[in-house]
C-alpha cells in the first residue's frame, strides 16, 4: 500500500495535466452503480480514472460519455497490479473496449 501511494504522489507531481489540479478542467460521474469516471478534459492531453467499486467488469468505450483521442491510451496506474497489491490481473484496454477486474483503479493518459 505504501508503494501505491508514493507512485500516487509522484504522478500528482510530475504528470503535466494532474499537476495542474484544475478543477474546471474536471468532470466525475458513475458509469454504472460501481464504477465512478473522473475525466480530466485537458484539450490535447486528458486524462482518465476509472474507479471499479464491484465485480470484474466490461464495458465499451461509448459507455464512458466522455470525448478522447483515438488509441486505447496508456496506463499511467492499475492497482489491479501485484505491486499495489492485487491479484495481478490486468485491466485491458482497448481502442473500443475497457475490462477492469474487480476492485480495481485504472488510470490512463493519451498523450
């Protein structure tokens, strides 16, 4: 758990979009009952975490009601990962699709 917060603290600091703590630039709602969506719409390069509080889940892209590049986007954070503490299996991200196992954090940027 101490891992996942210093690499939380060092992405707040050193990610130019998280940096900038905006918060009109801001936007959360939840996806389905157990997934919470925080959107940082920075015009060129958002951010997005996606939060799932329930059981391993799928959903397409559309579903997120958010406006992104193309791409799938990288994966600046998943506590999915055994460093955090997780069982290890990833959340995967396609250019149409998310799956997030359960209890889980997934953080993305395109840049």
């Amino acid at each position: 758990m101490q891992r996942l917060y210093a690499d939380l603290l060092r992405l707040r600091r050193a990610d130019p979009v998280l940096a900038q703590q905006d918060r009109f630039l801001l936007d959360a709602w939840a996806a389905t009952p157990d997934l919470l969506v925080v959107a940082w719409r920075h015009p060129r390069t958002p951010r997005l975490l996606l939060a799932n509080f329930g059981a391993a889940t799928q959903l397409h892209r559309s579903a997120l009601r958010t406006s992104l590049p193309p791409g799938a986007g990288r994966v600046l954070l998943d506590t999915a990962a055994r460093d955090y503490g997780g069982r290890g299996a990833r959340s995967t991200v396609t250019a149409t699709a998310l799956s997030l196992p359960a209890h889980t954090a997934l953080l993305l940027a395109w840049d």
